[in-house]
C-alpha cells in the first residue's frame, strides 16, 4: 500500500489524452467539497493533496493493474439511446444484430449523432467505446444518455476525441460521480475515466494501456485554440 501511495504521488500532473487543462481550487470550502462530498478514495485525496488543488488543475493517475477487472465485463443489451446537446439529435439503437455481430445502420447513426459540432464533419466511433455507453445505459435503468463532446475534428491529435474514441457525457438526474464510479468499474485495462466537477460530466474513452483516472477543475473551454479545427479547414454546410 505504502508503495502505490508512493507512486501515485509521484505521478506528473501535466496534458494527457483527456486534453485537460492546468489548474484547481483554493478555498477550504473547495476543499470539503472535493474531499468529503465527491467519494474519493484515500489514495485520491492523498493525491489531491499533495498537489495543493490549485484552481483549474487537473490531478490524473494510473490505474495499478491491480484495480482493474481480470477479464471483461458481461456484454450489456446493446440498446443505447444517446441525445447530442450540440445538435439537438438523437439516436435510440441496438447496436447488436440478432446473431450478437454490431448492427452497421446502428453504428453509422450513432456516428451522425457523435459529429463534430464545429467542422460538422462524421468519424467511425471506436466500437469498444459504444459498448460501454450501452452498458451505462443498461445500469442507469435506460436513461437517455447526453452527449456534450463526441468526436472532434481539431489540432491537436493525440486527444482520443480526434480518434473517435473519447466522450463527455451526462444523465439527467443521475449525480456524475455514480456514472464515473460505474464506467471505472467495467474497466478491464485501456480505459481512461475523468470527472469534470465544475462542468458536471464524465469523460470516457478507450486507450492503449495503462488506464487513466484524473479530476480537472477547470471550467472547460470548448473553444480553445487546440480544439479548433485546423488551420486553412472551411466548413462547407450540406446544400439542400
């Protein structure tokens, strides 16, 4: 134990896939909120600490194989309804065929639904991905599941949006910290989970190993200059 504190504590607070940003709050009223009322683990408030919790920063860490499930979860339903708060679309799908193989049509709606919401432009969204949100969905009773962020045509590549592979969601009625405590508890290694507390969503994306936790304070800005598309890209709006 005295170890993996030791490593967690030792981890760089920097950029990673999640794209967050530096920063995080002062205040000792801040300091209640995270410690006591988010449900973090010893480990995590260690973390949090040791970092001083400076406004707008994140506080990321591996997860220790360990923690993570020795195999992977159960296949959920397939059903999954899923609403874009950028375009106000939805798609309610099985993503399944009869026979168990992924539905091409329903994959293909849930790419419309995943569009970037500044270039307009569709990508393939990574299928592991969309079987995670299913089984979100099938835990939460079948509440639709809302989309902030899906796939993202932008400057910096590394994000795992840029690769289909990441998204920032929310339920209606559903405290984020229940999503984020379930979605971790179906990874099985290549998963990274991140809890967005003054924004109130949950990012999830697959990965190469190892997975990934963090928390960022920042209040999010979708128009920062590395989400924006790349320089010289025109959107062209569909003609009628």
């Amino acid at each position: 134990m005295l170890r993996l504190m030791l490593m967690l504590l030792a981890v760089t607070v920097g950029t990673q896939t999640a794209g967050a940003s530096p920063g995080a709050p002062k205040s000792s009223t801040s300091k209640n909120r995270v410690s006591k009322s988010a449900g973090l683990s010893r480990a995590e408030r260690s973390l949090i600490k040791s970092r001083g919790k400076h406004k707008g920063r994140m506080v990321g860490w591996p997860v220790p194989e360990k923690d993570l499930l020795p195999e992977p979860p159960a296949r959920p339903s397939g059903k999954l309804h899923i609403y874009s708060l950028s375009y106000k679309d939805d798609a309610e799908v099985n993503i399944y065929n009869e026979d168990g193989s992924f539905n091409v049509k329903a994959l293909a709606e849930i790419n419309h639904i995943f569009k970037c919401r500044r270039s307009g432009l569709e990508h393939d969204i990574d299928p592991r991905l969309i079987t995670i949100l299913s089984q979100i969905y099938d835990h939460f009773g079948g509440k639709r599941i809302e989309l902030l962020s899906g796939y993202r045509f932008q400057r910096r590549t590394t994000s795992n949006h840029f690769h289909g592979a990441a998204a920032d969601i929310r339920i209606a009625g559903i405290d984020p910290r229940q999503i984020r405590s379930y979605a971790e508890s179906l990874d099985a290694g290549g998963m990274g989970v991140g809890w967005y507390p003054k924004v109130g969503f949950i990012h999830v994306d697959v990965r190469e190993p190892p997975s990934y936790r963090w928390i960022d304070y920042s209040k999010s800005n979708p128009d920062a200059r590395d989400r924006k598309p790349p320089r010289g890209f025109k959107r062209r709006d569909p003609q009628s």
